[in-house]
C-alpha cells in the first residue's frame, strides 16, 4: 500500500505543470493573435491615412481638370436635352400640313429663289432716293463677321470636297457612304448659302454701287454666283440627289449588293434596265451638284485672293 500510495504521488506530482505549461501556452498564442491583430489595425489606419492625403494631393493638383469634365458633361447633357427638345418640335411641324406643302412640294422652291433674286437686287441696286454715301464708319464687329462668314464658308467647302468626301468614301461600306452623303449635303449647301449671302451684303454695304469699279465689280459677281449657285443646287438638285440615293439603295439592298469600299460594283442588277436608268439619273444629277459645287469654290478662292491683296495685317 505504502508503494502504491508513493507511486501515486510520484506519478500525480508532474500533471499540475503540464497543465499549467498548456494554459501559459494558450495564453502567449493568444496574445500574439491578438498582437498580430492590433499591429494589422495600425498598418490599415496608417494606410488610410496616406490614402487620404494622396487623396488630398490628387485633388488638389487635379481640380482644374476635375472641374473641365464636370463643365464638359454638364454641357453635353444640356446640350443633348436641348437637341431632345429641338427633335420633338420638329416632329411636331413636320405632321402639319404647311410643312408638307413647304418641302414636298416645287411651289416653295420657286418662291424662294424669286424672293432671293429680288432682295439681293434690290441690295446691290437700291432705289435712287436710298443711295448712301459711301463713307461707312469702321466697325470691328462687322469686320469679325464678314471675315468669319468667308473663312467658315472657304474651310466648309475644302473640308467637305477634299476630306470628308474622299476618306469616307474609301472607308465605309458604299451604301453608308450614301447615308452620310444624305445628311450632309442638304446642311452643306443651306449653311454655305447663308454665309455667302453674310459676305455679299456686308462687302454691298460698305462698296455701294456707285462706287464700283472693275475690281469691285468683279467680286461682287464672284459672291452673287456662288450665292445663287449654292441656292440652286440646294432647292432643285439636291432633293432628286436624295431620292435617287433610296431607290438605288433599295434595289441594291434587295439583290445583296452595296457593302464594297471605294468602288461600285452592281452585281446582278448591271443588266437590269430600270436600275441602271435610275443609276445614270443619280451620276447625271451628282455630276452636276459636283460642277456647281467647284464653281462655288472658285468664286470664293477669287475672293480670298482680293482679301490677301487688301492685307495690310502682314
């Protein structure tokens, strides 16, 4: 018994400190957990503190860009919300019966290009009691204008004849080239006939009549050609243009062809007598808008050159 009792108590002796070892051991695990942990925080907090004055910085270096987007969409979306406005009007007008009459029919055509003729005859020959002197004071703002209706009118037509025509034209597909070439050539000869008839009234306002020689003479032939021309071309060859363009399009479509690039090519439809009469029709009436379209440039490229002899800024 007295060995039993002595073994017990030899073997029971070492259990207390393999407990304790195992609680100290939790312990220390638990503290460098909890050290990691807090040693993480502060590395996060350190982080967001950089963060934020990086973010500073950035701000404060970026703010005049940050503030050129801002000003870039708010004007783009206002600008869209206007073009929104401005669609559903014209939506409006052209179910109305006047607007039909206006522009599907020939009469208004007629009208306009008579009330055209008369009111720059009536500019460039007034009525004898009307006849100013010819010493008009000097005025910047018309100079501004008559300047910038010549020069966007000159930069219009180069655009238009030796970039955008030709690059399209050998980068899309022929029948989106068509589609472009509608939208564009309706704007194209309605605006260049606006700031032509802008140029002509203010060179008459300050060369009256009675004052011209040969030189002034001609310039105002050169301005009251390209006006009348692109007039013209924009009231009687351009709607036909446009009609032609669907048809052909749409005969073209129904056969599979009119997806090639820079090149024409009808397919099936070359033997086809009705396309072809209404392919000779479009070439017949684009060749003509192209010739009037390089006399107009002509007169402006002869105006341009009396602007540079009249020079006196170089």
């Amino acid at each position: 018994m007295c060995v039993r009792t002595l073994v017990g108590n030899e073997t029971s002796e070492p259990i207390a400190p393999t407990t304790d070892s195992k609680q100290s051991s939790k312990t220390s695990r638990a503290k460098e957990k909890y050290m990691r942990l807090y040693e993480e925080m502060l590395e996060k907090e350190e982080l967001q503190r950089r963060r934020a004055k990086e973010e500073e910085d950035e701000e404060d270096t970026l703010y005049l860009s940050d503030l050129a987007d801002d000003v870039l969409v708010a004007s783009t979306n206002h600008y869209s919300l206007m073009l929104k406005k401005l669609s559903t009007y014209y939506e409006v007008v052209r179910r109305s019966k006047a607007f039909k009459i206006l522009f599907y029919t020939t009469q208004p055509a007629h009208v306009i290009t008579i009330a055209a003729v008369l009111f720059v005859t009536t500019v460039l020959f007034p009525i004898k009691g009307r006849v100013q002197v010819s010493s008009h004071p000097y005025s910047r703002m018309m100079s501004f204008i008559y300047l910038a209706s010549f020069v966007i009118h000159f930069g219009a037509q180069i655009w238009m004849t030796f970039v955008s025509g030709l690059s399209l034209y050998f980068a899309l597909p022929r029948h989106a080239f068509g589609e472009v070439q509608r939208v564009l050539f309706p704007r194209y000869f309605t605006i260049n006939a606006c700031l032509s008839l802008i140029t002509l009234l203010i060179f008459v306002k300050h060369h009256p009549a009675h004052t011209w020689d040969a030189e002034i003479g001609v310039q105002v032939g050169a301005m009251s050609g390209a006006f009348f021309l692109e007039l013209l071309i924009r009231l009687y060859l351009t709607p036909p243009l446009l009609q032609l363009i669907v048809q052909k399009n749409n005969f073209e479509r129904a056969v599979g062809v009119g997806n090639e690039i820079g090149r024409h090519n009808p397919g099936p439809l070359k033997n086809c007598t009705h396309y072809l009469k209404i392919h000779r029709a479009f070439r017949r009436v684009h060749v003509c808008i192209a010739m009037g379209n390089m006399l107009t440039m002509a007169c402006t490229v002869l105006h341009l050159y009396y602007i540079a002899s009249k020079l006196c800024a170089l």
